[in-house]
C-alpha cells in the first residue's frame, strides 16, 4: 500500500462543577495520507451535553501543498437530521451545496478572501491538523483564514460558506502523557475576542498535538462557559 493511516479515539469529558470528568462525547477519526501528498480526514463526532445532542460526521480532503480540496458534512442535531453539504475549493472560489429542513435547497459560490489557510470542519482532530500545517516559533502568534460550514461553537447549524479569521498562539514543546501513550508534543492556544466571524467570543482553547507532521491532537481544553476536555484515548499508525 502506498497511503498511510493513522486512526484514534477521542474521550470528551465535562469540567463544569458537579460533573467533572463525566463523559460528554467522543469522537473517531481517520487520516489517509497519500503518496502524492495529499491527506484525506474523516471523522465522527457526537456530543451528548449539553442539550441538544450533536453528531456530526466529515470527510475532508487536503492537496499537497495543504489547500483544501472539498469538504463533505452531515448533522444531526438533537437526533433529528439538521442537513448536508458540499463545500470545494478551486484556489480562487468556495461553493457550497447544501440541503437542510430549516434552509431548503442551497447553493452558494463566493470568491474566496486569499491565502487560504483550509477549512474549518468542527471534529476536535482537524484543530490540531490545521495547526501542525504551518512552521511555528515558540510565543509566534498567526490568524487562520478559513471558511466554515457553520459558525457556531458546536458546529450545529445547517451547512452554509461561513468565513472566519481566527488566531492561535504556539506555547511550546512539552512532553505528554495521555490514556493512549505517552509524546513529544507541541502546545498551542486557540484565541478569539468575538472578532473571529463565529457565533460570539470563544472562550481560550488550549491544545497539545504531536510534534510531528501529523499533527495527532493529544489533549485540550476549552475553559470559560463551556468547560471541557478532550483527550485521545486510543491510537494506531
């Protein structure tokens, strides 16, 4: 086989008084990285808490000069199907292609603000990967710009282009340990003011990821009125 996989597991758990440690969702995922140097993610999430239930699952593609190619969702929120898309990128222009019971049949292109740094997919997994795409020095701050299928926090609105400028600072390198082993890890940190284009100011998001080019997301948190953690719990390369 010419491709390479890398598949895991992701335990989310709460922090919130009362509830610390009690699981709030998962996530599995699975890259296929290419000869030619692309990679292929795919993922599925679910969310249990809080209300309502989210679950959502993603097949996105990223050429070999990590651009994206095209994006594929589908959600279900509260267990009742929310809608699918189709998100592409030809270098100059973003489409989408969606349907939903709230926004009907959908069709949209805009020209794409440049560079383009990828698209923002939601599953925990594609956080660190997007970070593991750019060179880093320690304290350096850089904003993403990226194009979304949903601006809020949880992803949980109908498949529609949504554009967003989001900033991440690189900590530094530590060493980590977690449920599924121990790593060389890189630490980052997810900032947004509410200037970003989500859905209001995102509280600090801390994150660990292998120091590597995969870019495996290891552990994280997510503090202010959300209160959670996420941690990988199974691996295999």
């Amino acid at each position: 086989m010419q491709h390479r996989l890398i598949e895991g597991r992701l335990r989310y758990t709460s922090r919130k008084p009362g509830r610390e440690g009690q699981e709030r969702g998962f996530e599995t995922f699975m890259f296929t990285r290419h000869a030619d140097g692309k990679v292929t993610m795919r993922a599925h999430c679910e969310i249990y808490e809080p209300e309502p239930t989210v679950m959502r699952d993603i097949i996105y593609s990223i050429d070999e000069n990590k651009q994206p190619m095209d994006l594929h969702v589908r959600l279900t929120v509260g267990d009742r199907f929310m809608g699918s898309g189709w998100l592409r990128f030809d270098g100059e222009t973003v489409e989408c292609e969606s349907h939903g019971p709230s926004i009907g049949r959908l069709s949209q292109k805009v020209r794409a603000q440049l560079p383009l740094d990828g698209f923002g997919t939601h599953p925990i997994v594609s956080d660190g990967y997007l970070l593991s795409t750019k060179p880093w020095k320690e304290g350096e701050r850089k904003t993403f710009n990226l194009y979304l299928p949903s601006p809020d926090h949880r992803g949980a609105t109908p498949p529609q282009i949504a554009h967003v400028r989001m900033d991440a600072i690189f900590i530094g390198r530590e060493d980590v340990t977690v449920e599924a082993g121990s790593f060389q890890a890189r630490h980052f940190q997810f900032v947004d003011d509410g200037t970003s284009g989500m859905a209001g100011e995102h509280p600090p998001y801390d994150l660990w990821i292998t120091d590597d080019e995969d870019g495996i997301f290891l552990k994280g948190g997510v503090g202010g009125y959300m209160m959670t953690w996420y941690e990988l719990v199974e691996l295999r390369r």
